[in-house]
C-alpha cells in the first residue's frame, strides 16, 4: 500500500495540526481535529480473494468476509451525490478482489455517472478474460492496477498462493492491445509489483526496479507506452499473520522515525464490503470500525468521537494499537525472505503452495 498504490489517491488537504481546524473550537480541543468532507472513497466490492498472498493479512487472516449487496451500495451512491463537489477519486478496492462482486462494472457507471472525475481499482487479475476486457474498457473505469510480485514468475506464484502469473500476464496483454486496437483512451493500465528486501541493502527514498522478467514479457506493451509500472518493497502490514519461518522484520533505521502525520484519516474514508467504515487501507482486518454507513452518514462519522480521538492521538505521539503498528508513523518495516525459502524460488524448486478454501471463501473463525 503502498508508494505505487496509495500516491495516486492523494489530494491537497490541511496536515494533522489542530491548527488546521474546520470549527470555531481553534484551540487543541476534540474539535480542532475535524476535517472537511475527503477528497478520496475507498470502496469494498468484495472482501473474497481468489488468492492468500504470504505477505498480505487477506491472505493470512481469518475474518468475515463478504460481497458488498445492492442497498449498502445504493447508500454509498447517495452519499457520493451529496457529496460530489468534495470529491475527486474513487478507489473501488480495499483488501479483496473486487471482480468477485458481479456487479463490479455497474457499480463503475454509476459511480461515473454520478460526477466523480477518477475512478480507479487494484486487482491480481485471476478473473480476467476476453469478456472482462471488453466490459471493463466499455465501463468508464480510469485505471486499473495489477498486481505480480517477485524476480521471476515461480517467485510470484509461491508467494501469491494460487495465482498464475503467467496466465495474469497474457491477459493484460490482450487487455491492452483490446483498449489500443479499439481506440479506448481509458483505462490507465499499470502492474504494481512488490519486491522483498536484501539484507544488506539500504533503503532510504529509493524504489526497486522493475523486476528484468516482467521487464522483458512487457516489452513491447513498455516501447508503446501501454502500461506503466510502479514498484514498492514489501512492507510488515498491520494485522498480518506472519510466518516466521519464510519472513524476518527488517526496521529501516535510516528511513523516517515518529512522525505525528497521517494523510489517510484527513484525505480519505474507507467504506468495508458490509457498510463498516475504517480508518485507512492499512486496516484489512477491521480492527478499529469507527461507524456504519447503514446507521450514519459519511459526514456524520467522518468527524465522530472515534475520527477525532485518532485524529488527535497522531498528533500528539499516542498512537492507537493499529497505528503504532504501521509503517506510516513508525518507523517503516520490510520483509526479508529467509534463506531457504529464497534458495527454493531462485531454483524454481516450489511451483505454488497449498490454499486453504476456508480462507478464501472467508469463514468466520
């Protein structure tokens, strides 16, 4: 979550000082933390994934899951016409893949049709055929976002248990010879990849290359400028249930330390597959739900009690269980493939890893 993914969604916005107030209150008080309606809606379609990435609490947490319905959608759509002068982009996507919700693309006409200027989603790309494309350059979508990890595409499937980088990366290629060939300007394609750490190696501003194996399948669609890339280490998500024996933490020392700033509770509302509004994308799991688009409006939650104690606790240093846990105002920390699994994918000794239906399909445990 992410530089190549998270930067897109960015607005102008006040920064967390209660300074920056949208109430008479211009002192340090509760109320100094309000903020304006946000820029940015992350949406939920689905919370199912097809897939249980190692490195991702989607695929390492058991949780309820779901496909968002008609009314919980039906709602937000009112609120984002209430709303529309505020708003500038629309991420249909949080922590599952949202092409298992069915009514994906209607839910992009009308977002679209109601006014927002940029509509957007990430997707691993499983669902993807002939059908799909045509239906998602016909759609109004602005961009979609792929993603595939690791230097080779054995790397990608261990990681990404169930995936087939292969098949992902032939399609996105008929994807964008579709949308070239039939003179669709829209949508914006990029593959964002995701690349584990050296031990050794110094972090600080830099970005990993794009890995040489993409690099070359993409060739041509790169000479054409039909996709671009966009490239993040591997970060220790909140909440993500790690398996010691295939990843280590690494802290970046180097990198920035405590930082009393978060864009994502000022900029951005995330609205969960079932109505639960939670602070940011780093919450997969649900564990702060600060309200329900079913019993309040946007605008009520976004300055409550609970929007506002968070506000103010960045602020100040006191960070809540699931902040102190984030790379955003602790210090930032990758995972670092351990030797032997390391050793197995460059020799291309594991072809994919077992997958747990339950965890798929989101069995409450």
């Amino acid at each position: 979550m992410v530089p190549s993914r998270k930067n897109m969604n960015r607005v102008p916005v006040a920064d967390n000082s209660p300074a920056h107030t949208d109430t008479k209150d211009s002192g340090s008080g509760p109320l100094a933390f309000s903020r304006a309606f946000p820029g940015v809606i992350r949406i939920e379609p689905s919370s199912l994934c097809t897939l249980r990435c190692l490195h991702c609490p989607t695929g390492t947490v058991k949780f309820s899951r779901g496909v968002m319905d008609a009314g919980t959608f039906a709602r937000i759509l009112e609120n984002i016409r209430v709303n529309i002068h505020n708003i500038r982009v629309v991420v249909l996507y949080h922590g599952g893949e949202p092409f298992l919700n069915k009514e994906f693309l209607t839910m992009v006409r009308k977002i679209k049709d109601s006014g927002v200027p940029h509509i957007k989603t990430d997707t691993n790309g499983t669902l993807l055929n002939l059908n799909l494309i045509q239906q998602i350059c016909e759609s109004g979508l602005d961009e979609i976002v792929f993603s595939l990890d690791g230097t080779s595409f054995e790397q990608n499937d261990t990681i990404r248990r169930g995936c087939d980088g292969r098949r992902v990366s032939e399609n996105i290629k008929k994807l964008a010879e579709y949308k070239r060939t039939n003179g669709f300007a829209k949508p914006d394609i990029f593959i964002a990849t995701t690349q584990f750490l050296e031990k050794c190696k110094k972090i600080g501003d830099q970005l990993p290359a794009i890995p040489q194996y993409l690099h070359d399948f993409f060739a041509d669609e790169i000479t054409r400028r039909d996709l671009s890339f966009r490239t993040t280490f591997a970060m220790k998500w909140p909440d993500l249930n790690m398996d010691e024996e295939l990843f280590e933490v690494i802290c970046d020392s180097e990198g920035p330390q405590i930082r009393n700033f978060c864009d994502d509770i000022i900029s951005t509302i995330t609205i969960r597959w079932n109505g639960d509004i939670v602070p940011c994308c780093y919450d997969l799991t649900s564990k702060m739900v600060m309200g329900n688009l079913l019993k309040e409006d946007i605008g009520t939650v976004w300055n409550n009690k609970k929007y506002l104690r968070l506000r103010k606790g960045i602020y100040e240093k006191k960070f809540c269980p699931l902040c102190d846990s984030c790379n955003i105002v602790k210090p930032r920390r990758f995972l670092l493939l351990k030797e032997p699994l390391k050793n197995w994918l460059n020799k291309g000794m594991i072809k994919n890893m077992e997958i747990d239906p339950e965890t798929i399909t989101g069995e409450e445990t």
